[in-house]
C-alpha cells in the first residue's frame, strides 16, 4: 500500500530518519509529509512506533483534476469497496492549495457523491445506511494533483493517551519527540529540562531512551477496519513491547518552579509508564546546580505572556550563565521569544525553525563537544 505519514514543517527529515529506521522505503516527500510503502502490519507499525508523526494515511489514489466532473469520475473508478466497509460512515475532507479547484465545500460533496457511486458498484446495492465504524477520508489537492487518503489513526499520533493534564503552554508530544531525537541525547548523559511544565520533554526523552513505542496506550481508527485482522494489531503491539529496554538510563531531571505543573508533569509520567526514569523537583532556576557530568539540557523555557520583559531577559540571561559554565554540555533550548542568543550571551551552533501547532518557535542548538559515549548520532 503507499502510505503516507504527516507531520509538522520542519520535521520532516526526522521523520524520515524515523520511517527509514523502522525499515520502510521512502517513495516521496513534501512540505510536512513523507509517502512511503508499507503492508497492513506495517501500516499498524507506523502508527504505534512513529514518535513525530501527526497521522498515517493510506493514500487510495492520485490523479491530476481539474474541473469537478474530472474530480467525480476519477473518484468513481476508485475499487473503494476494497478499504470502505457497505455500512461504514464516510466522512470526506478536503483541501486545496494552488489549485484550480478551490471550493473546499463542493470538492468534499461531489468527492462524496462520487464515493458513493463508487460503492454502489463495488457492493452493488443503492442504500448506505452509515450506522457502522467512521472512515475519515480526505481529498488533498495540490497545484492541481489530486489525492485520496483514508486515515488509519483516527485521533492525531500526538494524543498518546498519557497527558490528561495540561500544563501552562504545553508542547506537542510529537514536537518534544522531535526535541529529543534532534539532540545529542543519549541514556548514559543526564538530561534537565529545569523548565518541565506538564513534562513533556523528559516522558519523551524517557519513552526515546527506553524503546517504548508512544502508541501503546491508546486506539487507533484501523482497528475498526474490516480488512485489518486483530492479529496484525496484536503481533505488532506485541513486538513493541517486547522491544523496550528494560536496562536502567542515567536519570532525567525534570523541574519547574510552579508545584501544580510538577503535580501534573508527575502524574503524566505516571501513566506514560516512566515515573521511574524521572526525577522531578519543585525547583527555581536561578536556585538550581546542575551537577552532573556532561549533561543535555532540551528544555522550552516561558515564553513570557505572565512576565514582564525584564523579567523574560534576566531568566534567559540566567540560562546563558549556566551555558558558559558547563562547556561541557550540551543545550536545546526551544522558544519562540526572539533575540535570544543576545540574552543567552553566545551564538547556537544551529538553529531551526519549529512549530508548536500555530506558535512558530526556534530550536537554539549548542551541541557541545563530541560526547564520549559510544553514541548513535541522531542529529
Ligand atoms: C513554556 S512552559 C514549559 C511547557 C512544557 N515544555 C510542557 O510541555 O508542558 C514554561 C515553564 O517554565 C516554568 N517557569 C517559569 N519561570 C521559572 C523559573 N524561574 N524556574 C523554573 N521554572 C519556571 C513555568 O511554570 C512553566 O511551566
């Protein structure tokens, strides 16, 4: 089947570092989407493993349209019966960029209609009740080249099922993945995250370090699916668990001055099944020594909507003396706060530009010296 998996701009080379890892072969590539090829246990795969993606779909077909009877009759030769289920509920998005075809509203009811007719056929039969399992589907047209996708997820890959509470500003899960597997992190170095909010970053790292694929806890839209058995979902869950490291990692530090967000960031931990990988403190920065030898520090400092400007500057300044007094270390420091390697007193070896949802943010890489370990570069 062509798959394909999407995430946020700028992610997509981790992705892709992802997906190659997991053994699939990459066909394409675009802005925040990577197509790649997989079998229905591989699909099952992608969407229990992938830490960056946001949603795996199966594209269902490809064609250049530009009027909406090109759009009908192309749909309507689609063998949908293959995937669609007789009494499925269809729901049919679209979206269109540079494209002749631009009302989202008549693309998604004439893609609709042309579903239908294709059915019709398949099953030979006229009535569609829609009472059974949903099948989002989604008609992706761009400059013009048309794409039909049926999600396999169902609720976006970041809702991993572990973070009920939400802290101040949380990051995505998929973007705190994306932090970890772009840094020097490793589980023989310590990693702080002295800014840990609901404590994504160090679940993430934890998750990373101990192998634990991130869709263990939660369901996905394929498991409705008529054509994937329950057995492809148990062998690959099964392999997943069996391929968690069970070794003990050098500890992560997860602090934040504010008690309710380490209450929270606790409980998370909790349930993601890494409370024991993670040490948590109720801790103020400026207050804080950071001891250990040759640490990483990935962490998503305030971006200062509660603080004054003074008060963002001397905390971001603060940082930067812990930088210059631990050339040994390694920082990641993800904010959206601009003029920060001014603050911070150093230029980054590297920045990129990230998305947390709508908030564009910047990823200030000091990557440090070569680490000693025996590390798997990841950058
Ligand atoms: C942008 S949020 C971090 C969000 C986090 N990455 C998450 O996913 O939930 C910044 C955090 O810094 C904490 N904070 C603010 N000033 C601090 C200080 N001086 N020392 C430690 N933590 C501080 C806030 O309580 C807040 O939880």
């Amino acid at each position: 089947m062509r798959c394909v998996a999407t995430t946020a701009f700028g992610l997509e080379a981790v992705l892709k570092r992802e997906l190659t890892g997991y053994g699939f072969s990459i066909t394409d590539s675009a802005h925040g989407r990577i197509y790649f090829e997989a079998n229905v246990r591989g699909m099952v795969r992608a969407n229990l493993r992938l830490r960056t993606a946001e949603r795996v779909y199966v594209v269902l077909g490809a064609k250049r349209v530009e009027t909406f009877d090109e759009l009908f009759d192309w749909i309507e030769s689609l063998p949908l019966g293959k995937y669609l289920h007789e009494q499925g509920q269809y729901i049919v998005n679209a979206k269109s960029h540079k494209s002749t075809l631009f009302s989202v509203r008549d693309i998604q009811s004439i893609g609709k209609k042309a579903l239908i007719r294709s059915l019709q056929k398949s099953y030979g039969t006229e009535i569609f009740p829609e009472t059974k399992e949903k099948y989002a589907l989604l008609i992706n047209i761009q400059k013009d080249n048309a794409e039909l996708w049926l999600d396999t997820s169902g609720i976006a890959l970041h809702k991993r099922g572990y973070r009920k509470q939400t802290g101040k500003a949380p990051l995505k899960e998929t973007l705190a993945a994306a932090l970890v597997l772009l840094s020097h992190y490793h589980e023989t170095r310590t990693l702080y995250d002295p800014f840990c909010g609901s404590g994504t970053i160090p679940i993430e790292a934890a998750m990373v370090a101990k192998n634990i694929a991130p869709g263990l806890h939660r369901r996905f839209a394929f498991q409705r699916f008529f054509w994937v058995s329950k057995e492809a979902y148990t062998i690959e869950r099964r392999e997943a668990l069996k391929a968690i490291k069970h070794e003990p990692i050098k500890p992560i530090v997860a602090s934040d001055s504010d008690p309710g967000a380490i209450a929270s960031a606790k409980e998370n931990a909790e349930k993601a099944g890494v409370d024991e990988e993670i040490h948590f403190e109720i801790a103020d920065f400026s207050h804080q020594i950071f001891s250990e030898p040759a640490p990483v520090f990935i962490t998503n400092p305030p971006y200062g909507e509660r603080m004054g400007k003074e008060e963002v500057s001397a905390l971001y300044k603060s940082v930067g003396e812990i930088l210059k007094k631990k050339p040994e270390a390694s920082f990641y420091i993800l904010t959206p706060v601009s003029g920060v390697e001014q603050l911070l007193g150093k230029k980054a070896d590297r920045t990129r530009v990230l998305f947390n949802g709508p908030i564009k943010t910047r990823l200030y890489q000091y990557i440090g010296p070569p680490p000693k370990i025996n590390e798997k570069s990841r950058t």
